[in-house]
C-alpha cells in the first residue's frame, strides 16, 4: 500500500487493525507470525497518517488466499489466472464458512469475523437509539448466543454512547456524536454462549464520526498589531493574523480562508493592504504611507471556512492595528532667525534648558519627524554653554557649563544650529541644517552669602578656658551691586562650646573643649553655622568650621582590673595588671606601677613585678595569707608632661587552692571573709533549722490527724471553755427536765457542793478537790459571749454526723464549779417555781427572746 502527499509520501505512517499484519515504512505489508488462514478471503483496515499535520487516510485492504499446488504449492510455469479463475475464487470466498467431504459428512472450518469500518455523522438528529449495524456467528443456529461489546464508549468513559442487543447482535447508538470532543471509537465486540462461555474471538469494530461544519474558525487574538515603515513599497511585509478551526482540516469544513472588510482610514488609498487567503500575512499593495499624515490604519480582516465560500462556510472577524513608523524624511528648520530670552542671574541648568525649550527648540520644525535620532542642537559661538544632551525625542538641549552670573555678564550672544543627526531618507534633496541667533538677558537677583573657605580647620590644645577667641569664620555676599547687612548665627553645635559674634562672625569658646568627649570625632569637633542676608527675600549659606584638638595630660592612668583571685600561698600564680588612659600618646604609657608605704603591710604582704611599660604582675610576698578579702591600692603613673599619677584599689580574693591553682569551693567561701569557725556555726545552725521544720511537720500532721479521729462539737481553736467557767453546767441531759435558769449565773458559794456526803455524784457537777487556776474574768461576762457559744456548738453539732444529742453532757463537758441554773436542754418545760428572767435581756437577742417566754407571768 502507497500513499502519496504534497510532501511527497514523506514521514507517513501506517497501522492495521489487525496483529497478524503489520505494515513497513515504505508500504509493504507482511505477516507478523505463521498466519492459519480460516477462509479464502481477508479484510484488513489499514491507516496513513501524518504526524506533523495530524492527518488521517483510510483504505480497506482485500486479501483473496489462493489453493495450494499439487507441486508443492508452486503454480506451473508461464501460467496466468484467467478472468474466470478470479471470479471462481471470489465467490468461493464470499461463503460464510467452508465445506469439506469427509467420510462423516460435512465438517466446518473454524474463520474470523471480519467488519468493516463504521461511519457515523456527528451532530445526528436521531431519533435515538439509531442502529449502526448487525454483528451475528454462524453458530447461532445451534446454540442460543449473547453478544456484548466493550472498550470507550460502551463500558469505559464516555459510558454508554453504544450499546448492542445481546440476543440480535444489533449495535447502536445512544446520543448525538461530536467529532471535536472525540474522533474515533475502537469497540470489541464478544459472542458467549448462555453459560459464558465464549463461542468466537473478539472481533475489533472502529466507528469513525463523520465531520460536519459546526465550527466558526477562531482568531488567536482579536487584535492585532503591526507595524510598516512609511514610504514602504508595495508588497513590503507587515504582519501575520492566524484563525484556527476545531472542524476535519483535511476537509471544507475547516479550510480557512482570509480576506480584508474594510479599512480606516482609506487615504491615500481604499486598498491600502492586501492579505493573503491562505497563510493570513498582510502586505502593502499601494505606495504612499507618510506617517505625517496617516499614523496609524485600523484593518478589520474576515476568517471564513468551508474554502472562503462566504453562502455555505461560518466567518469571523478581528482588528489589524497597523503603525506607520517614521523616517527621517523632514530636515529641521526653524521658524525665526532670533529669538530673545531672559534669565536671572546663577541660574541653574535646569532653568535655562527650560528657557532655550521655549525659545529656540519649540521653534524648530522638527514635528514631521519624531525619532529620537532626527534632530540634534548646537552652539556655534563662544558662549559658557556646555556640550549638548538630549531632552526629549525631538530635540537635544544645551545647558550652562558654570552659573550665570550678573556681576559678571549681563547678556549673552549665541548662535545655535539644528542638523540631523541622520541622513535623510534617500531622495530627499534639502539642506541638512538650519541657524538662529539666541540673545540671553541676564537679571539680577539676591544672592546667598557664602564661606569663602568651608570646612575651615583650626587646630589648638584641649583645655582651653572660657571666652578664647578661636577665629573669625566670616562669609561673602556676591551681591555687589547691593548694600546689604550679613548676619551670623550657629546651626549645629553638639556640645554649645561655641559662641559666633552675630556682626563680624568672631568665635569664641563658651566652655572647656574636652577632647575625651564624646562629641569629639578623631580628635575633630564640627560646628556648623549660618550666614544670612537682609535681602529681599533673605538668603542664606551655612559653612562649617573643624575643630582638631591637641590632647594634654589631664587624665590620670586607671588600673585594671578591679578585682583578682590568688591562692593563699605564693608562687602558685599571679595577678597580670595593667592601666587604661583617656589621654593619647605621648600621654599614657609607659606607666609606673608601685605599692605605697602607708599601711605597712601592703609592701609586707605583696609586691609587684614590672613585666614592661604597660604591664605589671601583683604577688605575695609571705609565704601564706589567710582566706579573705584584701584591698590593696597601688599607685599608677604615666608618662605625661607633667605625669600624672592616680591611687586606685584592687580587690583580691585570696582562698585556698588545689595541685593545679584554682580556688577550691570551700575556698571561695572562705575568701568571702568567713573562717572555718564561723562556717561550721552557719552548718550547725542550717541543721537545727532544718531539724525543727521537721518536728513542726510531724506536730501538724499528728494534730491532723487526732482532729480527724475525734471531732469535737467545735474545732480546738474556737475551745471557749476558759471563758464560761462562771455559768457551772448546761442541763442534765433529756431526762432532766427541770430547768433553773439562775443557775446560768456565777453562784454565789460553793458550800453545798464542799458539804455534799460522798457517794454517787452527778456527772455534771463539778468534781471535789482542787481545781485548775484560770486567768481572772470579769465578773460581768459580754451580753453575746453566751449567745455566740451556744451558736458554734448549734452549727458544729448540726455539721457532724457523728456527733451525739445536742443536750448531751458529752458534748459540753465539764465547764467549771456547780450552778445554782437549772438545764435548758428542753425549752418547752415549765419552772418549779416563779424566776424572774429579766436579767436574760441583757445577754443578747437570743436570751432576750428566752426572757419573753418564760418571763411573761401566768397569763402568757
């Protein structure tokens, strides 16, 4: 099999729908592996497609399988198949199944089945389910058979777009096909019998959807934009606008074509543009773009299918924006040979390249063309004009090299030239150049006054006093052509050491320079200051005047370190010391490290090594020194002129060490300044402490816990016993039931409980023999204390579960020596005889309510 492209059959390739065949690059078809062939003939589908375009041809392939020979299966030589041969085999061929003789009948030989392609058209109307076509076996006549069909688009996504009737075999399809969303199906289709078991091989059905034009072609952009050189010629490339369509482009239906609407605006032609129908690419078809005239076109160009067949194919526009960019095709030239400008004096560059854009470069016919490289100006005469550099796209400016100045000249004369930078397009024949005269008018204005030297250094010794003259820091005013006043004033002065004469700009110190300040830079102090003027309106410069200050001796060396560690006993280590200066060379170092003579047991007990100039070591002198801390000064002296020297202290800690020098833990607290004796003190002392924290501990927790095993009506710390010693008993429990309540109050003697004969007693009656001393109480107890006792043990009984009756005398105990008051345990009983209760009034409202219950005579 061949096929053949405009590429000349190049890079084609080519399938089979079938795996015993296969097909080479150059079209010949062979078979994959020794074939059985079922019959005398064999459908196959074979495929060319293009893998650049993505283009697909289909062919379907006849094979017609000859007999074999006698000889071997080779035919006789010189023999031809005749016509009537051919068609004798051809109608063998298309039988169903082959018949042999045999000495049991006929027999019949196993084939394939074969189908050919199915063509369906998208975008069907139906109606739904519409058939495709008829899949049956030769066995169906003897055994019941179903038929199925798998692969995408029966029971793989998109599901169900075909189905097949299992007992007819007939296959259809379910929906409207859309060939843009899918091209092609590849379906197998099956044949079991009723137990499924299969009766024929799977058989390969490809539906092919058949393409309609359904599509408008589509731009890739809407608009587009190009860009020509005016002047072009005709055919000169401008741009390429490209619309794709989703339909077959092998077919009408998505062959685009291209053609131009309209154009704006159609000067100086209507059919300024052509394009090209089948690659979309824009040209110029006329002479005559100039950009002064016509900038920009605006194309609106129409994408049609269907070959441009604007009855029957879809279309779709887009908008070509096409610039004529610009030649140098203009030669500048001004409008007027002079031009007048004034300035003020110093002006700046900036102001007089604005003054020249006003007046000379605005002036120039340098529209016509823009580009940057078109035009350039030039100064021809002397002038203080400086080299020429590009404002704009149009133009390139001057500017003054210096300031203007008014007391130097007043006007200035020019002579400025614009030229091309460019040559001109070809065939322009005009000069290249243009002049002007320019006059400059400089005015006089108010100018600052300035410091004639800024940055002024002056040099003298730190120290000096108050109110010396330093210099004279004066300013200049330019203005000469002006009388005016020059004020000073100071702007900046860190440390206000300064003081500036307002009139004549004398400075002089207003406090001791100190050149170890902070404020000092590298030995330099900086003030700023500020010169103004009584101009109309003021003006002002500032100058700056440094300060170098020339150190002097006036600070004494400081020792280093101020503390220090050394064992107890010598040539075990030492102490390195040195000292620190605020002053500079040749002010410091070398220094002078010595002990003085008073006490006398610093030189006893230390002495000091010179290592050099700047360091020293401080070692024991003895051979030991007890634990502690020592002060010990040293004096320290530099090496000024006059030298200087400072006494200073250091402490050292000197404790006991191990084999390798360092102060050991025992040490260190001895070096504190404590002695053995008073370390074993704070050990003692520290072991009591912690003893008695201890027996407070186990007291608590025994307390704790005779609390829990006995809970008293009220707690220990709320025990009021002591306090009612004077009211003797409580009542005798429930079974007595008279009550006194006289007996509530302190008795008056104790004779008829001394004289009371021995034998049973009561147990709430105080007991004979000496009683326990109590702190004397008043003899008239508070009104509330009784009413607050008689609470607690009401809410403390309330609260306990396990505590017994209310009127128990286990609950109230003994509380002092007999009362002549009866019990009050039952309040409801009756008295034996008249009582007068009105004292109870006065022990509170509980009493006073006691009071009025059995105090209210008979007829209550």
């Amino acid at each position: 099999v061949k096929f053949n492209n405009c590429a000349g059959n190049k890079g084609v390739r080519y399938e089979t729908n079938s795996l015993d065949f296969k097909v080479r690059a150059d079209g010949t078809m062979y078979a994959a592996h020794q074939v059985q062939m079922p019959s005398k003939q064999l459908i196959l589908m074979v495929t060319a497609w293009d893998p650049q375009t993505l283009g697909r041809w289909e062919a379907i392939v006849r094979f017609l399988v000859a007999e074999k020979s006698q000889h071997n299966g080779h035919k006789p030589k010189g023999r031809k198949t005749v016509p009537g041969e051919l068609a004798q085999q051809q109608s063998d061929t298309l039988l169903p199944w082959r018949q042999h003789h045999s000495a049991n009948g006929l027999r019949r030989q196993k084939r394939d089945w074969v189908i050919p392609p199915i063509n369906v058209p998208e975008n069907s109307r139906g109606p739904f389910p519409q058939q495709l076509v008829r899949i049956r076996s030769d066995k169906d006549k003897e055994i019941h058979i179903r038929y199925s069909i798998t692969g995408v688009g029966a029971d793989q996504p998109p599901m169900e777009v075909f189905s097949i009737d299992p007992v007819s075999g007939r296959m259809y399809v379910t929906r409207p096909m859309d060939r843009e969303e899918r091209a092609s199906y590849h379906l197998r289709a099956h044949a079991v019998d009723m137990n499924g078991n299969k009766v024929e091989n799977p058989i390969d059905l490809y539906i092919y959807v058949i393409d309609m034009n359904d599509n408008r072609p589509e731009f890739i952009n809407q608009v587009y934009n190009g860009s020509v050189d005016e002047g072009s010629k005709p055919g000169t490339y401008v741009m390429t606008v490209t619309a794709n369509d989703a339909d077959d482009s092998t077919t009408a239906n998505g062959m685009v074509r291209y053609r131009i609407v309209t154009q704006t605006p159609q000067s100086p032609s209507q059919n300024m543009f052509t394009i090209n129908s089948e690659t979309g690419d824009i040209v110029t078809v006329a002479a005559g773009l100039d950009r002064e005239k016509v900038q920009q076109y605006l194309v609106i160009v129409q994408a049609t299918d269907m070959e441009g067949n604007l009855n029957y194919g879809l279309s779709n526009t887009a908008t070509a924006i096409i610039t004529v960019t610009d030649v140098n095709d203009n030669p500048p030239e001004f409008t007027t040979s002079t031009v007048s400008i004034n300035t003020s004096a110093h002006c700046t560059s900036r102001r007089i390249q604005s003054l020249l854009r006003n007046g000379v470069a605005w002036q120039q016919k340098v529209v016509r063309d823009g580009t940057p490289r078109t035009t350039c100006t030039r100064v021809l005469t002397h002038s203080p004009f400086g080299s020429s550099r590009p404002r704009g796209p149009r133009e390139k400016m001057q500017h003054f090299a210096a300031a203007v100045d008014y007391e130097m000249n007043r006007a200035f004369m020019l002579t400025v030239m614009v030229s091309n930078q460019a040559p001109l397009a070809s065939g322009i024949q005009m000069s290249f150049q243009s002049t002007a005269g320019v006059t400059i008018s400089v005015t006089d204005v108010n100018e600052a006054p300035y410091f004639p030297t800024n940055h002024k250094l002056i040099r003298l010794e730190e120290g000096v006093p108050t109110g010396t003259v330093l210099t004279t820091f004066s300013a200049v005013d330019p203005d000469r052509f002006m009388q005016q006043a020059v004020r000073y004033s100071k702007l900046s002065d860190p440390a206000n050491w300064l003081n500036i004469n307002a009139t004549n700009g004398q400075i002089t110190t207003a406090a001791v320079l100190d050149r170890e300040s902070d404020y000092i830079k590298n030995n330099v102090y900086e003030a700023t200051f500020l010169a103004t003027d009584n101009g109309i309106p003021p003006a002002s410069g500032t100058g700056t005047l440094q300060i170098y200050l020339i150190d002097i001796n006036d600070n004494a060396p400081e020792l280093l370190p101020k503390e220090a560690q050394i064992c107890e006993k010598p040539n075990l280590n030492v102490i390195n010391i040195t000292a620190a200066d605020a002053d500079i060379d040749p002010n410091v170092g070398p220094f002078v490290f010595e002990l003085p003579s008073v006490p006398s047991a610093v030189r006893k007990n230390w002495t000091i090594t010179r290592l050099n100039g700047d360091y020293a070591q401080l070692s024991l002198r003895i051979m030991y020194l007890e634990a502690g801390v020592y002060d010990v000064p040293i004096i320290v002296t530099d090496s000024g002129n006059p030298p200087l020297y400072n006494t200073c202290v250091i402490k050292v800690k000197v404790c006991p060490c191990d084999e390798n020098g360092d102060c050991t833990t025992i040490g260190a607290v001895a070096a504190a300044g404590l002695g053995t004796g008073a370390i074993i003190a704070i050990l003692i002392c520290i072991i009591i402490l912690l003893t008695m924290v201890l027996l407070f501990v186990v007291w608590m927790k025994r307390r704790e816990k005779e609390r829990h095993t006995k809970q008293l009506l009220i707690d220990p710390e709320d025990d009021v016993r002591d306090n009612i010693l004077k009211y003797d008993e409580e009542g005798g429990g429930e079974e007595d039931q008279d009550y006194d309540l006289s007996q509530l109050q302190q008795p008056e003697t104790m004779d008829h409980v001394l004289n009371k004969t021995p034998g049973v007693r009561r147990v709430d009656e105080r007991p004979i023999g000496a009683e326990p001393q109590y702190p004397i109480r008043p003899v008239i107890p508070h009104p509330g204390d009784i009413g607050d006792f008689i609470n607690e043990g009401l809410r403390a009984a309330d609260n306990d579960p396990t505590a017994p009756p209310y009127d128990s005398l286990l609950v109230f105990d003994y509380e002092g020596s007999g009362s002549t008051a009866g019990s009050v345990s039952s309040l409801n009983s009756s008295s034996s005889g008249d009582q007068n209760y009105d004292y109870l009034n006065d022990w509170g409202p509980r009493f006073k309510k006691l009071a009025d219950m059995y105090g209210g005579g008979e007829e209550d």
